[in-house]
C-alpha cells in the first residue's frame, strides 16, 4: 500500500466528496491548517504535468479517525 492517496480515494473514505477536498487543497490557508505543510501532509503528483494533489495516507487515515 502506498504511503500516498488521491483526492478520489481519500475522499471515499473520509465520505466526502471529492470536490470538498479539491477546495481545501486549493485555498492555501485552508490547505495549511487541514492537511499541514507540502510534504508532509500533501504533495503534488510526481511528473503530474497539472497540479494534482495527493495526500498521506497516515494523515487521511487519522482524520477519518481510524488511526495508522
């Protein structure tokens, strides 16, 4: 399993849908306090030509309350 998650796949397990995530990644400030700094918390898509977001998975995990 890797240690990074889409949007998509994040959204499906925290039940959300996937553009409530998409603005929170858009919005820098938002960004910042839900999903932490670039690296740790996000990161863009490695060799993604467009931004495209992908999130840990240990911190998608703990806000679904499901722990590591």
């Amino acid at each position: 399993m890797s240690e990074w998650m889409s949007v998509t796949e994040a959204a499906t397990l925290l039940e959300v849908d996937r553009r409530t995530i998409q603005r929170s990644l858009a919005d820098d400030d938002r960004r910042a306090r839900e999903w932490g700094e670039e690296g740790d918390g996000w990161r863009h898509k490695p060799l993604a030509e467009r931004k495209i977001y992908q999130l840990r998975r240990a911190r998608v995990l703990r806000k679904a309350g499901q722990g590591e």
